[in-house]
C-alpha cells in the first residue's frame, strides 16, 4: 500500500451552496423574494406570520414551512389563505435540525412561484445549522425572544451575525423574565454592529405594524382589519 | 434549547445536537468525490474561530458519519485558524472573540473596529470551513493507478514517488 496525499482545498459546503446558487436563480427568474426565517425553537416564526399575514390582502405571498413538529405550523398558515408547502426533512441522519438547499430545491416544484412576490422560509427552529447552510435566501432574517436570554448573539456570534434583522418578540413576557432589553442590544451590536431590530409582542401585538411593514412592504402596515383599501 | 454554546464559548458535550453530524456529513462527502473510490486514510479540515463548529465534536461525528464509506476508519486532523477582522475604513485588524484567558472570564466579543468604531469589516482569517487535502491508500502506485479521474483536478499529486 502507498499512501498519497492528494489537495483537496474545497469548502465543507461547496455542495450546499451550489445547490443554493440553483434555487436563488429559479426565485430571481420568477421574481420572488425570499426570506430564510430563523430562530430557536418557539422564538415565534409562526406566531409572527401568522400575525403579519393575517392582514396581508393584496400581497401575493407563499410559506415553505420546514419545522419538524408534523404539519401543525402549515395547518396552522394556511387558515390565512396563504399558499403553504410543507418540507419534508430526512429523519435519518441530522436532516431534522435545518433546511438545506436540496431539500428547498425538492420542494421548488410543488411551490407557486408565479402566484407570489414573497415567498417566507420558516426554517427548522435551531440556532446552529441554519447559521451554516444557505438555501437561496434574499434575506435571513432571526427571532429572538426575551425567555431565551440577552447573552444569546455572544453564544451564537455566526447565525446572529449572518441576518440583517433580528426580531425580539415575546416583550409582553419582560417583566417576568430576567432579560434586560437593553444589554440584549448591547450585545447583539457587538457582534453585528449593523443589525436592524424589531420588537414586538405578538400576543399582545406590540410592534406587529412595523413587523408587518418590514415583512410586506408599507402598503400592507397599519391597514385597520378588514379595510379593503 | 436549540443548539449547544458554541463559537465564542465551551459547551456541554455530544449530545441531542447534530449539528457538527450535519457538517461531517458534508465533509465525507467532499472526501468521497476526491478518493475516486480509493479507501482514505486521513482527512485534513480547517475550522475558522468564528464557525460555530466545533472540531472536537467533528471528530466524534466523522466516524459515524465515515461508516460504510470510502472514508471508514479515516482519521480526521483538524486545524482551528484564528479569527481575525480588518477594518473598511481604518485598516485596523483586530480578533473579534479573543478565546478567554480563563474559562470563567467573559467573553470580548466585539466585531466592531477598536479603532474607529466603524461596524464595516472584512474577515482575513475565521470564516473558513474547509476539507484541505485527504490522503488515499493506493494500492498500485507503480502503475499510475492514483487516486480517481476526479481527484487532484485541483492540484495533482506525484504518484509512485517516494516510496512508501
Ligand atoms: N407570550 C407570548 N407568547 C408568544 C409570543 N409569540 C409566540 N408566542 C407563543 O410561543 C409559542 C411558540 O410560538 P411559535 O410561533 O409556534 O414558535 P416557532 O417554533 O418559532 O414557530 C406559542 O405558544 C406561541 O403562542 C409572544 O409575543 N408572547
Ligand atoms: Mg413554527
Ligand atoms: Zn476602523
């Protein structure tokens, strides 16, 4: 036997981002722009959009829901009247902690891009794999909430530093948690000086205008309910 | 919660999470492309500072993720490559998340200039997750039976030279 020693010299995930660059021109071609929505488990992905689209007419939106937990969230999503393809992720071996582009790519056909102008990812709720595999995103955005903790962009620099939005919802929880809004901005700047934040409440619906106007567009912020304008 | 404390911190051990499963997973991949089906011996990665991957766990998922590949058995040499920014407006360079001097010292995490303050930057060093070169068991070297029509397309090495 001999051994050879042979360059290699390619990132981790070329293949990932290959697959990525696919999806992104198939999203350019149709023109939808996608936004990867990320966060810890039960930040509030789905809460938040359920809030941001239930005032959505006229915007022509989509929802790839990739949360594990069966297909609750899609169920959920599409009592708004908004299209809502679910993802499956591979069980075996790791596919349950993120989305990759392969697994958006498998989900393309099944999705209306010529009927919408957004389409929103709802990733797998995770801090660390998300951070790491693109799938063909505009955009990645995360949600924070105050329960988790104002220490989390210092744990996890790469996912906060990788979005250029993060939301902090759940602050109708601040005064019965220990989380001073404050030094979660502190923090969070450290690590991503030009980061835009939010926050909002989406129980008690504190920052959903200016959450809906970030997500839709102004034309679709502030619409008083069932106003057709 | 969702992943382990990573990056900028220690964390607890191998557990639930899968994430560093995921990326050894990529990184048998990357492998098997290049062996052109010779068995590997050594796989050689390089993790920047600011992945929030960490390379003793890579080692533990490597070898499950390795089975019933060309890549069983491998060994896996990593090597951490310091995080280091350079400033856009001032040029400054400086390590955004220096490793704690003690384990109980807080983490400096500050990705913005020390320098000017400016919140722009480019990352010289850190960022990188790569599978740098692996070594294969050629079983026939005389014969110029290297490693696979893919292998080396990027850089070729010397078969049959050297002995072994
Ligand atoms: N108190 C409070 N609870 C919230 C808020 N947003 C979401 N929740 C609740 O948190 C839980 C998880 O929300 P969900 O949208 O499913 O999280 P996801 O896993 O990120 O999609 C649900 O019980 C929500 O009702 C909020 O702003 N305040
Ligand atoms: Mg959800
Ligand atoms: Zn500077």
């Amino acid at each position: 036997m001999h051994r050879t020693t042979v360059k290699v010299a390619d990132g981790a995930l070329d293949a990932n981002q290959t697959i990525a660059e696919a999806n992104r021109a198939d999203f350019d071609r149709a023109s939808v722009s996608v936004v990867n929505l990320m966060s810890a488990p039960g930040a509030g992905k789905t809460r938040l959009l359920e809030r941001a689209l239930e005032r959505a007419e006229g915007n022509r939106v989509g929802v790839l829901e990739g949360d594990v937990r069966g297909s609750l969230d899609a169920d959920r999503l599409s009592l708004l009247h908004v299209p809502v393809v679910q993802i499956n992720t591979d069980p075996a071996f790791g596919g349950e902690c993120h989305l990759d582009a392969n697994m958006v790519r498998s989900a393309i056909p099944d999705l209306p891009l010529d009927e919408i102008d957004l389409l929103v990812i709802e990733n797998v709720g995770n801090l660390v794999c998300p951070a790491e595999f693109r799938v063909g995103e505009h955009r990645r955005w995360m949600i924070s909430s105050v329960a988790e903790g104002e220490d989390k962009p210092l744990k996890y620099p790469l996912m906060f530093r990788s979005c250029e939005l993060v939301v902090v919802n759940k602050i109708d929880l601040l005064p019965h948690v220990d989380f001073s809004v404050e030094r979660f901005l502190a923090n969070l700047e450290r690590v991503n000086p030009e980061a835009e934040t939010i926050l909002t409440s989406a129980r008690t619906g504190e920052g959903i205008d200016a959450w809906r106007e970030r997500l839709l567009g102004p034309a679709a912020a502030g619409r008083p309910a069932g106003a057709s304008a | 919660m969702a992943g382990p404390e990573t990056a900028a911190g220690p964390r607890r051990g191998p557990g639930p999470d899968v994430h560093e499963l995921s990326i050894a997973n990529e990184i048998v991949a990357v492998a098997e492309r290049t062996a052109g089906g010779l068995p590997v011996a050594v796989v050689r990665v390089k993790v920047g500072r600011l992945r929030q991957v960490v390379p003793e766990y890579l080692d533990f998922y490597f070898e499950a993720a390795a089975r019933g590949t060309v890549c069983e058995g491998a060994a896996m040499e990593w090597e951490r490559l310091p995080s280091l920014l350079r400033c856009d407006q001032c040029a400054t360079e400086w390590d955004p998340a220096p490793a704690p001097a003690r384990t109980e010292d807080e983490l400096l995490v500050d990705f913005r200039c020390p320098g000017c303050r400016s919140g722009l930057h480019s990352v010289v060093s850190g960022d990188e997750l790569l599978v740098e070169s692996i070594d294969v068991e050629d079983p026939d070297p005389q014969q110029g039976r290297g490693p696979g029509p893919e292998a080396g397309r990027k850089a070729s090495p010397a078969p049959g030279k050297g002995g072994g």
